[in-house]
C-alpha cells in the first residue's frame, strides 16, 4: 500500500525563498472531493499526474499517483475538473534531513502559503525550519481539495 504521511504548518515569512532549491509552478483540479477517494489532476512544471487519494487518518493516507500526458491533464483541468482549480508555486526547501515543500497559493488562495513534509512515520520528530508557524494538520480548510471549493479568501480573518 502507498501510504502519505505528512505534517502541515502555517508559514511566517519568505524567508525560505533564500534557500529553495527548486521552484514550480502547478496546477491542479480535481474530478472528485469525495473524502474517501479524492482523484486530482496536476500540471507541475513539464509533466502531468492523476492522483487519488484516501481519507485522512492523524496525519496519514493512501496515496495513489501515476503519470499521464501533460496534453490529456490540460483537457481533464479545462472540460471535466470541478469548478474551483489550484494555482501555486512550490519552493523545496532542505531542511535538518528533510525536504519542505512550502506552497505560496495563487488566484483566490493568494496570500495563503503553507509548508508540508513528508515523515516516515506519524511519530517520527522534526526539526522546524524558523520561518513554521503553527501546525494545520488536522485542519480540513488546509486541504487542496478542499480549497479549490472554499478558497482562502472566503474564511481569511474568519479563523
């Protein structure tokens, strides 16, 4: 089994812009937000993905994700996707053994910008980089999928 586990944080400054070693572009929708099995379609730089996805347990889910045509992603995000697609631009940051990818949202999600790493297991430890703020995990607003129907412009200053 494929199995994600990750942890998300809040992030304070752009000061990991300084030590990114790779920025791209990416987009994405989704043809289900169904919590038991999301499937997303994602341009990300030169290629394409269809990924699916299992309900979030703690920080943990099946994760299943394969290539497809950047031409067939393109069709899939402009005719079949759900209304509501994510823009961002994704920084790798390096980081205590760990490799950040911290997220600066686009369209109606600009200002949003959120850190995910990925762990080994739900109790292995990590050092923060100093520009996490406090820890989204648990928090459904956080999800992409979830964003791309509710953006972060609707709830900001709500939380």
């Amino acid at each position: 089994m494929n199995l994600e586990i990750e942890r998300k944080y809040r992030v304070t400054d752009r000061s990991y812009r300084t030590g990114a070693t790779r920025c791209t572009y990416y987009k994405q929708g989704y043809l289900s937000t169904n919590p038991a099995a999301t499937v997303r379609i994602r341009i990300a730089g030169g290629q394409a993905f269809i990924t699916v996805k299992g309900t979030t347990t703690g920080c943990s889910r099946q994760e299943y994700e394969y290539p497809i045509p950047v031409a067939d992603a393109s069709a899939m995000l402009d005719g079949l996707c759900q209304s509501g697609l994510i823009e961002k631009k994704r920084y790798l940051y390096p980081y205590a053994g760990h490799t950040w990818e911290i997220d600066e949202f686009m369209g109606d999600n600009e200002g949003l910008v959120v850190a995910e790493v990925e762990l080994q297991s739900e109790s292995e430890s990590i050092a923060l980089p100093p520009f996490i703020g406090r820890e989204v995990t648990g928090d459904s607003r956080y999800y992409n999928s979830n964003l791309a129907k509710t953006p972060y412009r609707d709830w900001v200053g709500k939380e």
